[in-house]
C-alpha cells in the first residue's frame, strides 16, 4: 500500500474527518544517514499490535482483508516491480529492469512496456516471468478487485496486460495514465505466482458475469449517456429561450419527452447491475476463500511460523537484493499500546508497531512528522481577501516554531518537494516579521489610524480604497475535537490582530466546519486538515479545475492540465516545482504544521534520522533496521 500502503492509506483523505489510513507525507525534515558499521544480528523483535486475520492475498489487498497487522506481517511477501525507499520515498525498480518505456498510443488504446530482471526465483525455485504480471493484474481487473487492488490496478485506466516475452510485460491503458495511476498506481502492486493460483481459483473464474453480460451493461450505459447528453443540449436550449423571454412548446415538448427517456436508461442501467453486481459478489466471495497453504513468494521475507502469539518471519536467502541485518523478525501480538509498551519496557521487543500514532509514554521514544497536516485557507469567494499582499503579511506573522509544532509545507513529500522554495518571512527573525508583514501591506495601499510595530499593535485598518476592513472571522474545531488547532487559531487570532486586522476565531465540532466549508461556503477563513498522499495530486485537487478552493489562477490550471495526462516521472516533478511556485507566489493557503507521532525502538538503530509517519507508517522498515552498537 503506497506509504501507508507502504502507509496504510489511501490517494486523499482529510484528516478533518478524524484520521485514517492512507498513505502518507509530511513537513519534511531532511534526513541524514547515520555513518555506522552495519552488524548483524539473529533476530529483531516487534511488538504488533493488533490481531492479524486468516485471509488470502486476493482478499488481504481488499477491503475486506486489509488491516495494518497483515500489512506489517505480509505486504513485503511478494514482488512488485517497484517501490518507495526510506527515507524520502524514492521510486526506485525492484522486479523491473530499469525504468517503463514511455507511455505511447496504440490503436484506440494507449500502451507502456517494462523490462523484467531475469534472476528473481519464487521461493519454490520457479522463474519470476511476465506471466505472473499478466495474471495478476488481469485477474484483479475480471473480479473487479477494490481498495488497494484498484488503487494499483485501476479499471478506470488499464485495459488489460499482455506479455510479451518472458522478460517484458506490456500495460494496455483505456487513456493516456498520468503518474498518479502509472508510477504510483499499477507500478508499485503486488503480484502473485500464476503457477500456483491460476488452477485454484478456475472455480471462482467461472462464476464471473460472463461477456454477453458485460455487453449489455456496457450498451446500457452507452445508452444512458447518450439520452443524458440529449437531455442537457435541450435543457441548455429551452433555459436560453426562456432568459430571453421566449419559448418553444415543440422544444419543451421534446426536453419532457427524453427527461423521460432518461429515467428508463437508468432504470434500465439499475436493473442489469444489480444482476451484475450480485454475480460479482458471489465470485468475490468464493476468490477468498481459496485455500492459499504452501504458497510461492518472492519478497525479502518469507513466513516460517505463527503461534503462541507469535509471527515470525525469515529474510529470503535467495532476494537478489541487500538482504537484511537480522536473519529473522519475530512478531509478538499485542491487543493494546499498554501492553506493548509494559514489554517494552522489560525489554521483551525493540521496536512498537501501530497503526495508531504513537502517544509518549516514554522517554526512550522519538518524535517524527505525520502525513496529517494542517493549513490556514482562504475562502476564494471573499473579495476582501484577494488581495496577494494581505495573504503574505498574514504569513509573515505566523511562526509555527514560535508556536512549538513543525512546519508544514505545500509538498512534504521530499522526492516532490521543491526544496529552494518558501513562504513569505519562513526563517525570518521574529522581530523582523511585523516589519515585513507591515512592507506587504502598505506596498499594496492598505493603512492604519496607528501602524503596527514591535511594541504597539496597529489599529483603524483601512482597505486600499480607504474604507474600513471588515471584520473576517477564522473557523476552526474546538479544543474538544482537536486541541493544536484549537490553539493555533487563537495565535493567528493573536497575530492578525497586532497588524490591525480584526479577527475573531468561531470554534465549532468537525461536522459543522466541513459543511460550511464543502456545503454552505460560509466562512472567511478556516482550518483545515488534510492526511496527505505520497504523489501530491491532491494540489490539483484542491486548487484545479473544479477544486473546492480554486482561486482563478490559469497558471495553476495549466500546470494542472498538463499534470493530469502527464505519464513521465521527471516531467511530473516539473509541473509540481512550478506549481509549488505559484502557490508560493500567490498564498492561496498557508501551510501551518505537522501532527506529530512517536517512535519506540531500542536496541536496533537505522541508517536515517527520521522518517515522515514515523516507523509505524513504514511497519518498523524491518529489511532497514541494524542492530545497536
């Protein structure tokens, strides 16, 4: 799972709904590697907590199946062809060789091959070849797979996958892929051994909707589409005659007649997918319950034995890779973070492991920035904020240091972040702020009755054509909800108001916040928090095309076009640098920190100081760990 699938998490998700699982990345501290002479050791020891389940990889990577426990124990069981390296999630190739061909158009089709190495052996000796990659993926793609199975392997954007050799496999893709469903989609999934499953599940292939069943739902659909567009050409048609005053009986007429023909197409639709669907179901359900004893991997750790309250798991003498510094990792199950850290403490386990952050309950643990983030946004809707220069004294006089948490940024993600880049004042001293906040003020024409400084807060702030600004109100969830947001308001409360501008915070619970922020679009500015994903699309999502916050920049919408359809990693970066330069430019939002969790570890170290979601996020980076000097 990419960073929490490798964190276990998912594209977006906002962690103003309370957190939860998804990958992944935060106000990045560069690490630095830790000079040392790598030992070895018999075993490391983790504390898991949580109780892992009795499931097949087919359900393990959906919904149903996955839980951070079989995630920690499992996900490096089998290959991918390639994956994100701690520290800074570096895409890097394990089962392919070298990097995909790019992405060019094939007939109707768009398509992009990738070269395999051709010493990968599962672990019943058995060559690693294209037909696994093929099997794999089409098979996720007939039993309509989800969660992280069509994350990797979307239906929305592959077609189908054909080997070509042996050593090469071919993706076939139904639109041009952008690196989101490419590089950080199909590229990094698991792959199982075709061998072993393909006679296994013939049972549970068979009750798959068979292809005259998908030919019907698809002409349905084609046909839903089709009134749809007739429907709204018309609706468009008699909505302008009757702005102008006229109307057009022959016209309405024709509008109410395929408005009626509209609701049988989706009758029509409802009444073959469901059909559908149950089928589906019904295979699904049989796919999982697939007896998985004895089978083939290929991953840098192999299971070996699971009881008393105990998982272990053997390094892969045979992964062509860096083998590990321990020869196995033992896995002791707990049921709560109590109990884990009372073992801890008897030096009974060196490393913790949860899906939960970690709280400090020790002095033996360390700190790291989490992928939950928080910003300071704008409503773009509010004329009285639009102007740039308001935006950036505001982000002069907010100092996160000050206020004791870490930094956020636009992109945290280290592979993504534009490093040489940053707010207005970051890193200016903080008596020079009010000065600078000050600058960007008058230089846009606002003024005071008395001007802010160091010693005296401003007051009588008039906007630029003289009147007096109006008072703006901040949103924010309560204490109760969320105790760091909860302050921060009050200091940027406390900030703004030494420039002059009257500000008063409104503390309301969670669902409130969103509604006035995704509903009603009441609100002047607010606090928001996001659990970020790995690959930062979700710049576009928030500021492009039809995103909740755009503000009107066509130079941050062409980035985004040009992102959306882009396939090459190296290019990608660039549109992403070039937008991190424009939101910089224009302060749309002002990242403000990073939610903290805990590491507990002793007796081993690693060859990074620090890691975004902490070792949790990353399951204890087993294949990364050393023992202790």
């Amino acid at each position: 799972m990419r960073l929490f699938r490798f964190i276990f998490l998912l594209t977006l998700i906002l962690a103003s709904c309370v957190p939860q699982p998804a990958p992944v990345a935060e106000p990045t501290i560069i690490p630095s590697p830790i000079a040392t002479v790598v030992t070895h050791a018999p075993e490391i020891r983790f504390a898991l907590i949580g109780q892992p389940q009795d499931v097949n990889v087919w359900e393990l990577f959906d919904v149903t199946g996955a839980s951070y426990a079989d995630y920690a124990l499992r996900s490096e069981y089998w290959p991918r062809l390639y994956h994100l390296a701690p520290p800074e999630s570096t895409f890097e190739s394990l089962a392919a060789d070298g990097m995909p061909s790019a992405v060019v158009q094939d007939g109707d089709l768009y398509s992009s091959t990738v070269k395999l190495r051709t010493d990968l052996k599962w672990t019943d000796g058995s060559a690693f070849t294209a037909d696994d990659i093929a099997f794999t993926v089409n098979t996720a793609l007939a039993f309509e797979l989800g969660f992280d199975w069509s994350a990797y392997y979307s239906p929305e954007v592959i077609a189908r996958v054909e080997t070509v050799d042996a050593s090469a496999v071919k993706f076939y893709f139904k639109q041009q892929p952008n690196v989101a469903g490419w590089q950080y989609g199909a590229l990094q999934g698991p792959i199982v051994q075709k061998a072993f499953w393909e006679s296994r599940i013939a049972n549970s292939v068979s009750l798959l909707p068979d292809d005259a069943s998908r030919a019907e739902i698809d002409q349905a659909r084609q046909y839903l589409v089709r009134v749809q567009r007739d429907v709204d050409d018309l609706t468009a048609r008699v909505t302008t005659l009757r702005i102008n005053g006229q109307e057009d009986r022959q016209l309405e007429g024709e509008l109410a007649k395929r408005t009626s023909e509209l609701g049988f197409a989706q009758n029509n639709l409802n009444k073959f997918l469901e059909g559908y669907l149950s089928t589906i179901e019904t295979a699904k359900v049989s796919l999982y319950a697939v007896n998985d004893e004895a089978e083939p991997t290929l991953g840098i750790w192999m299971p070996v034995d699971m009881s008393n309250g105990k998982w272990v798991n053997e390094a892969n003498p045979d992964f062509p890779f860096a083998q590990p510094n321990f020869d196995r990792a033992v896995y002791t199950i707990f049921a709560d973070e109590e109990t884990a850290f009372s073992a801890f403490a008897n030096g009974d386990v060196d490393v913790i492991l949860s899906q939960n952050d970690l709280g400090q309950q020790s002095s033996s643990v360390t700190a790291s920035p989490t992928s939950s983030n928080r910003f300071l946004v704008f409503n773009p809707d509010r004329a009285f904020l639009f102007n740039v220069n308001l935006r950036k004294a505001l982000s002069c006089v907010i100092d996160m240091q000050e206020a004791g948490l870490l930094q956020a940024e636009f992109v945290p993600n280290g592979a993504w972040n534009k490093v040489d880049l940053s707010l207005p004042c970051l890193g200016v001293p903080s008596e020079q702020r009010i000065e600078s906040a000050v600058g960007f003020l008058k230089q846009a024409g606002y003024s005071w009755a008395q001007e802010p400084t160091n010693s005296q807060a401003g007051s009588g702030f008039k906007l630029p054509d003289g009147t007096e600004f109006p008072r703006i109100t901040l949103l924010s969830t309560s204490a109760g909800v969320d105790a760091d947001r909860a302050n921060v308001a009050a200091y940027i409360e406390q900030k703004a108001l030494r420039l002059g501008i009257p500000l008063v915070v409104e503390l309301t619970d969670l669902s409130s916040l969103q509604y006035a922020v995704y509903s009603s679009k009441k609100y002047d500015m607010v606090i928001l928090g996001w659990r970020l994903s790995e690959y930062p699309g979700y710049l576009c999502e928030w500021f492009g095309g039809q995103g909740n916050f755009q503000y009107g920049s066509d130079r941050l919408q062409l980035e985004c076009e040009a992102l959306d359809i882009e396939s090459d990693l190296d290019s990608a970066r660039q549109h992403l640098f070039e937008m991190q330069s424009i939101l910089a430019e224009d302060v749309p939002f002002i990242p403000l920190y990073s939610e903290t969790t805990y590491n507990a570890f002793q007796n081993v170290q690693y060859p990074f100081e620090d890691v975004t979601g902490g070792l949790g996020a990353w399951y204890g980076a087993p294949s990364y760990a050393m023992p202790a000097k």
